[in-house]
C-alpha cells in the first residue's frame, strides 16, 4: 500500500466502545441508590467545551507524526488502543493509587499488574509498583541500594542513561562510570579492577542502553558478585520487554533468561508495554525493603488492614488510570511466550536486523555493531569525522522534509576505528544517525523507509 492509502494515521472507532463502557459504569452509581444528580452538560457548556477542544487540536498538530510508521526516532511508540481507552474510562473517577480509599479497584489491579511484570521477569517473590516512569523507579531502586550498603559507590556503564549519575548526586551517593566495550556494554574487566579498588555497593546492569541498545554483560557480573558481593540493579525500562523475544543474539538471549537473578529490576510500561505516559516500574526480588519505606500517616491508612500502595512508594499521589490501563493491555495482550506480544517484540528486532543488513550492504554506511534489539546506530562514510558527523545532520534533515523521522546520536570514536579504514579521527566522538524500530509496523514499511533514507544521501551529495 502507499502512504495515500494509508492517510488515516489516528484511530477514531474506538470512541464507540469508550461511549459503551462509560455507560456500563454508570451503573455503579445506580446500584448505590444514591441521591439524584445530574451531571450533563448544558448547550453553553458544550460549545464552550468544543471551542477549547478545538484550539488544543490545532496546537497540537505542532508534533512529530509519532503514531506513524515513518516515525522512526525517538523512543515514543503509541499507546495500544485498549490502554488509550482505559485510561480515558479511569479518568471519569480519577483514582488515586496512594492510599486503597483512593482507588480500590485501580490499586488491586496494580498489584496484579506488577505481579505480571515480575513474574515475566522471573521474580516468584517480589516487591514492587508503577511509578511516574523510569526516573524515578530507579531513584528508588537506587535509594534502597544505599539504606543496604551505606555509603558505597553506584557504577553504570558511559553508555548507561545519565539518571543514574543525576540519581547517586541528588542522593548524595559516591558514582563511577564504568568503560564499555566495543559493542557499547561493560567492560567486565575494567569493572572488576574497579571492584578491587573502590568499595562499590552496586552494579547497574543496563539491558538496553539508551543510545544503541546495547545489552550489558550480566553472566560475567553476576560471577563477579560471588567474589565481591555488591547488589546488581537492572535497568530494563527500555530492553525489559524483549525477555519475551524468541529471535535474541546467543549473548542477549543469556542475559534474559538470567535477569530474574538480580537484586531489583526497572522496566517502563510506557516503552515497549504500549502504555501512555507515565507509566514506569520498580521490582524488588527481596519484599522486606519494604521496611525501609515505613511511615506513619494517621489521616491516609484508616480504611483497610490491607497493604497500600503508599506504604511501599516514595511517591505519594499517584495515578490509578495508570494502572487501570496497565491492567487492561495485559489483559488483552497477555505478557507471555509466543503470544502475539512477544511476536510483535521479536518482529521490532526481525526490523531492526533487516534494516542493518540493508546498511551493511550500501556504501554510503558503517555500522558499528548489530543491533541487540530494535534500535540500529549507523554512520555516514567520509573522510573524516567531521565531515561524517556534518553529513549524518544533513541526511537527518533531509529526510525529515521527505516524512521520515529518524534521530541523531554522539557516539564515541573507539565503536567505530577498526571498521573504518584510512579515515581522520579530527574529534573524539561522531555523530551518527539513530533509528528505534519499536513499532511491529515498522516491518512493513521498511522498503519504504530504506527508500526515503538512500534517496536522502543522493540528495545530500
């Protein structure tokens, strides 16, 4: 098909079943016998309404076509229609998942909820809740790492997301950056030195860097932890979901299939699990950290003797629609093994592989490595790194003009310097041009997108 059969890029008949469900509802209200009260819009309110609803439309026509398979930059991938919804029906009571009197139903279906993500990570007992996202999930995680070993160091890989670093200043924890190697994870041996020099308490395990996607080492650091026993941390919020992959390198596929051995796990709903924003989640593989998020509140835990969620958050006010659509998608899409959301997880990777043979293929590229998941990183060849870096920016804008979105990363010199020959290292860094093939769609137009990119480098030269 081309892009003008496909012009209708958002959903629209799903408003239907939305219209349905509210009604089914209502009847809550009905069941309670409560007194009269009539809550509809007069004909004033509503044009008011419309006219507002009409500017935020137009304001918001001033975005990236991220729904659209040409969309390929970013880590934004569209909420499923089924989240969209629940949402959206949640929103009509506004849960709080703070306290159970806030959201009874959404705060059991949290715990259900987290109880699936767990358990898909290989966690039987667990610890664990939905977050603003995964900031400020692994804010937590990293704070329970300090009340277990106070005062030792944190260290993540250079190529870790730079909360960690932002985390461990605002918690006042001694950080390190551990080197990478030349597929972008941890050097093993670079962070045992470290191990035998520096009183480390945690070890971050990124599976699924933000830049490239790479997949930290966790076999050899896991070794290392009988030997030096600090706590390892996983930071899953992007790569969490591709446990469920069946198509993984030997390498990733090792390191899935041992993530449940970890201490505590960050993943993000809100990436790959199809969820609005924000929606992240904290896993602890120990339930008795909770002690260290005791608190007392007389006016907010009076109504149940059962566990409530802000008794085990350092967030207080949270949103239960987020757990509501959580719930929801899980329901629909169960989070296992060669169902038709693991399939779609490994057809985000089938994508990505495709794409860097097609690179491989082409003089005009170099690719550092294969990708681990779905986002491939890729330079333009020139003389220089300069002259590449120069060029990737102006590829990147013209296929922008041409509808394709793709992204730009800075990626140190070391990933590249033995794939390019004969080539002037005039600055340490080179900027290369990103793709995140996070949606299933992104199989089907790959032609296409291959087609808008070789076309751009033409143009470009």
């Amino acid at each position: 098909m081309t892009t003008k059969e496909k012009s209708r890029v958002l959903e629209h008949q799903s408003l239907d079943l939305l219209n349905q469900a509210v009604a089914l509802m209502e009847e809550s209200f009905s069941e309670a016998n409560l007194p009269s009260y009539d809550s509809s819009l007069d004909t004033m309110q509503t044009e008011r309404l419309q006219a507002v609803l009409n500017e935020v439309a137009t304001r918001l026509k001033d975005n990236f076509p991220y729904p659209h398979p040409l969309y390929a930059g970013q880590m934004i991938k569209p909420p499923h229609v089924v989240a969209r919804l629940a949402y959206t029906l949640a929103l009509w009571f506004n849960p709080n998942n703070h306290a159970l009197d806030g959201g009874r139903a959404s705060s059991a279906m949290e715990k259900e909820a987290v109880a699936n993500l767990a358990s898909m990570l290989g966690f039987s007992d667990h610890l664990g809740h939905l977050t603003s996202g995964g900031t400020m999930a692994n804010l937590e995680a990293l704070w329970v790492a300090d009340r277990l070993h106070p005062g030792k160091m944190i260290v993540a890989s250079s190529q870790a997301h730079y909360t960690h670093s932002r985390i461990s200043e605002v918690l006042k924890i001694p950080y390190k950056s551990v080197a990478v190697d030349s597929q972008a994870r941890m050097d093993v041996k670079e962070l045992e030195s470290m191990l035998k020099s520096n009183d480390i308490g945690t070890v971050v395990v990124t599976t699924g860097t933000t830049a490239t996607g790479s997949v930290d080492p966790l076999l050899q650091i896991l070794e290392l932890q009988k030997n030096y026993k600090f706590r390892i941390h996983i930071d899953a919020a992007y790569g969490g979901y591709f446990k469920l992959a069946n198509n993984l390198s030997e390498h990733a596929r090792e390191v899935f299939d041992a993530i449940g051995q970890a201490d505590s796990i960050v993943i993000d709903p809100h990436k790959h699990g199809l969820q609005p924003y924000g929606c992240g989640c904290v896993l602890f593989k120990d339930p008795s950290v909770g002690k260290f998020y005791k608190h007392d509140s007389p006016y907010t835990y009076f109504s149940s003797d059962q566990l409530h969620l802000g008794e085990i958050s350092l967030e207080c006010s949270r949103p239960g629609a987020s757990a509501v659509a959580l719930w929801a998608t899980q329901k629909l899409l169960p989070m296992e093994a060669n169902s038709e959301f693991a399939k779609n997880m490994a057809t985000c990777r089938s994508t990505a592989l495709e794409f860097c043979d097609k690179l491989n293929n082409d003089e005009h590229f170099i690719v550092p490595f294969e990708p681990e998941l779905d986002i491939v990183v890729f330079a333009v060849k020139t003389k220089s790194a300069s002259e590449s870096s120069a060029k990737a920016k102006e590829i990147f804008a013209k296929t922008a003009e041409a509808g394709l979105h793709l992204a730009v990363a800075n990626l140190p010199a070391s990933f590249f310097k033995d794939k390019i020959p004969d080539f002037n290292w005039d600055q340490d860094n080179i900027a290369c041009l990103r793709s995140c093939l996070m949606k299933p769609e992104h199989h089907e137009w790959l032609p296409e997108i291959w087609g808008i990119l070789t076309n751009s480098v033409l143009r470009s030269s």
